[in-house]
C-alpha cells in the first residue's frame, strides 16, 4: 500500500499545529517583556487585546497569568490531538519560512496599502505607515516594540480568530453562499478592527486617511488567516508593527 506523502510547506504552516507552536514564542517574548518594560509600576499598560482576553482571569489576581499558561498549555494539547492523524512533520526550517514569508507579507502588503491609500488622500505614502501616533509616542522605543509584538498575538486572536472566525461560523448557518458569509464577516471584522484603534487613552486621533488603511490591513490580515494560517497572520501583524515603531519602515 502507498504511504500518504507528508504535508507540504504550504499545507503544514497553515495547521493548527504549527499556527500554535508559531504564536507560542510571540505569547513568550510579550509576557515576559512587558513585565519588564512596565517595571513596578502599578498601572501595567498593556495591549487592549490582551486585557480582554484576561478580563475574564482579573478574579485570580496573580494566579491569572499562571491560569492562562495552563489555558495556552491545554489549547495545544487539544490541537494536538485533534491534528495527530494528519502526521504533520515538525521541521525546524518551516519556521524559520514562516518569518521569511511573513516578512514579505509585512513589507509587501503595507507597501500596495499604503500607495493605495496615499493615491486617494493626497498623502505621503510614508505617513501611512506610522501607526505609532498621538498618545503613543509618549511611550519609549521599548515598550513600543513589545506592545507591537503584543499587537501581532492577541488582535490577530480576538480579530481573526475569534470575530472573523466566529461570524463566519454563525453567518454560514445563516446564508447558502459560504463565500459570502466570510465576505461579510470579513469587513465587519476589519471595520472594527480599524476602530478600536482610536478607542482608549492611548487611542489615535481619528481621521478617514487612517481609518481606511487600517480597514485595509485588516482586510488583508483577513485574507493571510484565511489562506496562510494564523502563525503567518499574527507575524505578518508583528513585524509590520515592529517595523513601524523603529522606523524600519515608512
């Protein structure tokens, strides 16, 4: 009998498996650094995404953050149960194509965005990169790069997965064009993803130019869960951040 082939690059990065282990060490490096750049002060700031998700945990004091580690923990074990039939193979050079391709998504995406959006509003195209604005730039190079990293995890979680993810799944019930349901899904998604961005003491100052790009990425990011996985997504998200906060970019 034929022994099935193995998974493909292409076909295991998008798994579960490796969207996982993937996100595992952005969940590593923010919670560990933002500890750090927060020192002791009182008053953590934190990723907006991040303080949802451990909203529900607040109970446990202290004991939360322990909580959500046996959470990440169990999530993975699930994950790989579910996926152990599919003998996906853990290879160590897929992760490092996973930064490579999430790098070109990062630059490349931001890039046709940005020029898009530069086109319709009369604005440098370097200025649509920036999303570091108004109250954030209080904040020092450190703690903006761990909150980028931050950004790329817990939005991608709640945006992607969760909205998108979860509309979807409703809608589809709902609709006989799957194709539309995510279509729909989709753009709500983004919409509010762009929106929450001006929401908060560290929010930005609205204007439609920024609105827009954000819209757009979000709609991209959309596009890079749906056909890449979430690892690609949520270091597609990371990096792009990352770049923007140390100038690398824009």
């Amino acid at each position: 009998m034929e022994q099935p082939k193995s998974p493909t690059y292409f076909q295991a990065s998008r798994t579960g498996t490796y969207g996982f282990l993937a996100a595992l060490p952005l969940f590593l490096l923010y919670e560990v650094l933002i500890l750090f750049v927060n020192g002791n002060e009182i008053s953590q700031i934190r990723v907006g995404a991040d303080l949802w998700i451990k909203q529900p945990l607040a109970f446990l004091g202290g004991r939360g953050t322990f909580a959500l580690g046996l959470l990440v923990l169990g999530i993975g074990v699930v994950i790989f149960i579910r996926e152990r039939k599919k003998k996906i193979p853990l290879r160590a050079a897929y992760f490092g194509m996973i930064l490579g391709e999430s790098t070109i998504y990062a630059v490349g995406v931001a890039l046709l965005i940005s020029t898009l959006v530069s086109l319709v509003f009369s604005i440098a195209p370097q200025e649509m990169a920036f999303i570091a604005q108004d109250a954030t730039r209080q904040l020092g190079s450190g703690m903006l790069i761990v909150l980028s990293i931050g950004a790329g995890l817990y939005e991608e979680l709640i945006f992607r997965v969760v909205l998108v993810g979860g509309l979807f799944w409703v809608l589809q019930s709902l609709v006989k064009s799957k194709n539309t349901a995510y279509i729909v899904a989709a753009i709500v998604g983004a919409l509010l993803f762009s929106s929450v961005h001006y929401v908060g003491a560290l929010g930005d100052t609205f204007t439609m130019s920024s609105f827009v790009f954000r819209f757009l990425f979000g709609l991209a990011l959309n596009g890079i869960f749906l056909v890449r996985g979430f690892g690609v997504a949520a270091w597609t998200h990371a990096i792009y951040d990352v770049l923007v906060v140390t100038q690398m970019f824009g």
